[in-house]
C-alpha cells in the first residue's frame, strides 16, 4: 500500500526484545516538514517517549516518527535520555534536526531500552514508498498489521490519507498499548489538525475496549505535509468538514481493526444503543456493555446470556429505565429478540448461537427514549487471553 | 457450627436450576423478631426480591429469610408476583406474618422462577441450629461454602455472630452474585444497626472485587433478635463501637472468602497502599490493581510484571507521585522489591516466581505521601474463568 505524497517508511531488526528475528523498530517520515496533531494516554503514569514528544509538539511542527516494539521505556531507567538518544538516532540518520522527530515505544514496562543495538541497527533501514514493513514492525501481540487507507477530494485536489496501528484502545487498551499513526498530504493548520484530532479520538478509539486496562504509551500522531496542494485548510467550513470525516473515517476502521484482534480475541462484539435520550448516554451503557468481562466470556461461549447485558448497563453510570430496554443479537446468519421491556423473551437456543457463533456479532440495544445513538467496539474473552497476558514477559 | 440463640437453619433440594441434587433453597429464621439492617447492589436494574425486602425492611424489622440459587428473579417475567409467592410460601411454613420474611436470589437473570417447585418441596425442610445446609444450599459456581463465626462480651454478656455468604464481591461481584447473611443475639436498636452496616460495608465487601461487574441481586442483611440479653445498644458508644468491630472482622473475613473463591481463581490477591495522602486515595489506587485484568492475568502466570501494577494505578483516576512509588511482592515464601522510586530495579526472576507461586500474594505499595493506608482484596484471572462463563447458562 503506498504512503501519500512525500512519506517514506523504512523498518529493521534490532533485537529488542527477545532473538526472534522479527522487525521491531519502524521509522516514517516525510521529506518536507509536517503539521502534526496528537492525542495521549490519560494515564497517570505516562512514558517518557511520550513526554518527550509533548515537548516537540508545542509548535505542531515535525518530520518524521521512531517507534520501537518489545520495550515500552515506560518506568525505566534512563528512560527519558534513552529517548533522547533514540530520537537522536533517527534525526542522524535522516539528517534532520533532533526537534523534528518524534518517538513512540511498546512493549514491557520497567525494563531498561537497549539503545545500543537501536543505534546501531536503524542504520541498514531502507526507506520505501510501502508501509507494510512499518506496520508490522510496530506489532506486539497482534496477530496481524493493521492498515488504512483512504483518498478524497478538496478543491479539486486528491487528498491521500494513510493511518497504521498496533494494539487495543485509547481509554481501555491493552498493555500491549495503543499506537496509530495516519500520514496525509492534505494542507491544514496545525491547530485545526489537533482540533478535529481530538473531536475524533473521542468517537473512534475512545469506544473502543478490549480489557479495560489503560496503557502508559498509548498515542495517536497524525502527520499531514502539504504536498497535496490543496489551499490551506486554516479555519472551519466545508474543506475542514471534509478532512474531518475522512479522518474519522480512517480512525474508526483502524479503531475497529484493534477490537477485532483484541489480544486472544475469536469475535468482534459490536454494540449499538439506540433512541436513546443523548449520545452520552448511549455512549456510557454502549461502553459498559463491550467492557463486561462476563458479557465478554458468554460471547466466547456463544452464549446469549442477555441478562449480563442488562446487568453491565445497570452498573454502567448512566440513567435509564430498564422496562423500556429491547435487546437484539444479530450476525450475518440473522437476528434474534432475546429481551423486550426489560423482560426476558422466549427465543430458539439453537438459533442464538448459530448467530453468536459469527466472527462479527452485534448487539442492538434500544432505550426508546429519545433519537440518539452511539456504537462501541469490543471483543470476546478467551482462554487465549489469559494465556498471552499470563506470561506476557518471557 | 452451631447458630446463635434463638436462630436456625434449614434447606432443601428443589430442583430449580437442574436435574442435579444440590439443595438450592435455604431459610434462616429466628424464633423472636429481629432488628434488621440491609445492603443492596448499586446496580440500576435490581431484582424484584431486593425490591420487595426493601418494603418490608422499612421499619427494619424481619423474623426469617428465604434464598434461593439458580435462578436470580430478575428482569424475569412475573419477578414481583413470584417473590411474593416465595415470601408467602416461607411464611407460611415458618406460620408467621408475610411482612416478616425476607426473599434472596440468586442465579440467571431473566428466566421465569419456577415457583411451583418451590412451594411444593420447602415443605420438607427440618430446621436445625446447623448452619451448613443453608450455606451450601446458596452456593452457584462457589467451590465451597463461607462461614465465619465469632464471640465477643457487651456489659458482660456473650454475643455471637455467625455469618454465610456466596459469591464474588459487593461493587465488583460476579454475575454469580454476592449474598451475605449475617445472624446476632445481640440487642441493638435497628436505625444504629443499619448505621454500622453500611459503614462496615464500605471498608469490607466494597474493597473485593473478583471481575469488576455488579450484579442486579447483590445484598448484605444483618438480623439481631436480641437474646443475648445485653442492654439495648440505643446510642453511640462503647459498647456500639465493641458490636461494629465484631461485625466489621466477620464481614471482612467473609470478603477475603469471597475473593479467595472467586470463580476460576487460583489465588487470593491482597493489596495494600501504605503511606498515602488519604485513605480513599490509598482505596481507589488499591481497588484499581486488584481489578486490572492485565494484573489478574499475570498473576495467573506468576509473573512478577509489576509495571501492570503501575500502569493501572495510573489510570485509576487517583492523583499520586510515580516517582515516588515502591513495590513490593510477598507471600509465605519471603518478599521481593521490585520497584523503587518508580523505576524497575534487578531483583531475582527464580525467587519472585517463587513467592507468586503460593496461594495467597500480598502487593505492598509504598507512596511516601502521607500516613494513611488501605487493603483491597482480588483474585487472579485464569481459563476456568473464562471456562465457567463462557457457558453459564447450560
């Protein structure tokens, strides 16, 4: 898949985690400089690779990111000199000024980067119009690479939009930590950028959960260097609306991507809550409902344990009168009532699971109690699960 | 182990959940009326027999309770009519008041109980001052039955607590429920009563969680019938101060029971945060780690990945100082630090898997923040986990 207009992507074995020959740094760039807009972890403990990029970003300005797999230089010693010394490299080796690169690390927590062999294998990368090497380089425990892309038109001109990740949410990832970076020649002002950056995490990886747990390293960049030519996007109207919505675009398949191949995932549990009396309200129990760590064992099971869904939007926060709810399974071998009014219903076992057996499983919940809606992503709990987070680090 | 005077026990088997022979109805009624205080699930949707108790709770008198398991009288069809069917049906073999007696379930939600098996078999029931029965009869995916007793003298006279509980937890319980009866001859006026429950209640079963869901069934009850003969407990004051205390130790030896039962767990995860600004600081950060999936699962593991430890303080919502931060591992076979200032530091791999390895693991968390403290208990998280609610239903 090509990169958009002047971004290149280059990737390599450094050795970082274990022997196994796998790539596990990625470095991308762009040849001319970028406005960039970023979202972080709301952790509390945060990485340093994360502080240091806070710093770079004060002007919006960068040129290229290095992202490291296997050691997330989170709660490590030297942590924040390793990063320096890591974005240093890179800025060496692309001769670019150190203020203009950008790092990100995953991987175990605590554990002291091994900047050596960074700094001296990153020397045989070889940069590419592919982003395939990238993304895979960029995996933990995903079992696949996860890419996006997109193209739309503003003013006449081709905007290209090209976004990767790892991992397994914003608010509720996976320790093996959420990384998105979307690369797009489109021309837009840095403030902007982070503007629509952020109106879009909070409907794309903010509804997306896979256990619940919230990494220190997680982080979402967007780079866009201009080369599309388009007229600067620099203040609302149609031209932003419609990056925005090809943004958003990207980020919701990339957010959809990450539930699906939540860590020992079989199933992705897609839940809509409908005629609800706000988004936020849809949003909340939507959450609640994919976050449930019994809802998530009877999805393993195909089991249509409905009751665990009225049960996790009880607990959920957010007000609503469980008389009114209605609750449908469906995937593609159709669709079963299971609740009505709050009430449980009479419904073909046999039916219910040839539904909830589907590699893809949705859950329609409806409130009728007003017009809004809101939709969240999340996966089943497996064995599997419990077997990679088990012995995570050996 | 023999009730306290003036209560007993019976249970019998009536086939509510299955064919098996498990005795799945127990009452516990006193001979006089009792003072009686309650907790309930935080859960919005709440079954109709906690509805109905709260009823008959209001001037916190009650002479009996009826449980049954395998089946949770919630969101189920004719909830409200069958509960007081079930409540009718004890009172009238116990031959007392319908306003009396107190109904508890437990099981799935939204099948319809089967009443009829009830009324027809409780017939059968002996009662007896044997506790046993009736603590086996309430268990679902329990492995085994939770009772703790107790003595202790106000003005001079014996006071005995005895209580039964099944289940995971009281804000983080599983769908299995939390229920927790708990029996005294000690006079005590119910509004005070009441007052020492729900203060106990959030230093106890509020500090467990086994997999942070909350059920729609979850409920405490205490029962006082005052045949200890001590002085009523009117007012504040020593001897209020000697009861809580008693009822305090029993209802946290019947939370770690609970933790140390949780469904799947293989062991008891006790966590304390020392030195910090607060006590609900030190909770909050508590609670967060023995809930982290992540942490649960390497546990499992007996993987000393205490960056989990970290990364779910840090996204608990609580505001602390990593850098500050200390953590130690400990169990019967010694302790280990693994964390100092925040950072990982060497410790041996072969010696921590050791420690991890035993039954019980106690997490020390230093925050060199202050004096306060809090101990929150969990369990790890494994495949009979996700084995036993993948397929709960059948």
């Amino acid at each position: 898949m090509e990169t958009p207009k002047g971004f290149f992507a280059g990737a390599c074995h450094c050795g970082i985690r274990s022997e196994q020959s796998k790539d596990d740094v990625a470095i991308l760039y762009s040849d001319t400089v970028c406005q960039v807009g970023a979202v972080y972890t709301k952790n509390r403990v945060k990485a340093d690779p994360l502080l240091l990029d806070k710093e770079v970003l004060k002007n919006h300005e960068a040129q290229a990111i290095i992202v490291n797999s296997g050691n997330a230089n989170a709660c490590a010693p030297n942590g924040m000199i390793n990063a320096k010394k890591e974005q240093a490299a890179a800025a060496s080796l692309l001769n670019l000024p150190a203020n203009q690169v950008l790092v990100a690390s995953t991987g175990v927590i605590g554990v002291e980067l091994p900047i050596d062999r960074i700094e001296k294998n990153i020397q045989s990368i070889k940069f590419e119009k592919n982003i395939e090497l990238a993304a895979k380089a960029i995996m933990t425990t995903d079992t696949r690479e996860k890419i996006v892309s997109l193209k739309t038109k503003i003013q006449g001109k081709e905007i290209s939009l090209l976004g990767i990740c790892k991992g397994s949410g914003m608010i509720h990832p996976n320790m093996g930590t959420m990384l998105a970076f979307i690369l797009t020649d489109c021309t837009i002002e840095g403030n902007l950028l982070q503007k629509v950056l952020l109106e879009n995490t909070t409907k794309t990886f903010n509804r997306v959960s896979v256990d619940g747990d919230t990494s220190t390293n997680d982080m979402c960049i967007v780079m866009a260097n201009g080369q599309a030519d388009n007229p600067m996007i620099a203040d609302e109207g149609e031209d932003l609306n419609t990056f925005k919505k090809a943004l958003h675009q990207v980020m919701e398949q990339l957010a959809i991507k990450i539930a699906k191949d939540g860590e020992g995932a079989s199933r992705l549990i897609t839940c809509t809550v409908k005629q609800a009396s706000s988004e936020q309200q849809a949003e909340i129990l939507a959450k609640s409902v994919v976050s449930s760590s019994l809802l998530k064992a009877a999805m393993f099971g195909h089991d249509a344990n409905w009751g665990r869904i009225l049960c996790a939007m009880g607990y959920s926060g957010a007000e609503f009168d469980p008389t009114l709810v209605d609750v449908v399974f469906s995937s593609s071998e159709g669709k079963i009532e299971v609740c009505l009014n709050g009430k449980g219903i009479e419904f073909s076992e046999e039916k219910a699971t040839q539904i909830l057996s589907q590699d893809e499983v949705f859950i329609f919940i409806n409130l009728h109690s007003g017009d809004e809606q809101c939709t969240c992503w999340g996966c089943d709990l497996t064995y599997d699960y419990v077997k990679i987070n088990g012995d995570y680090r050996s």
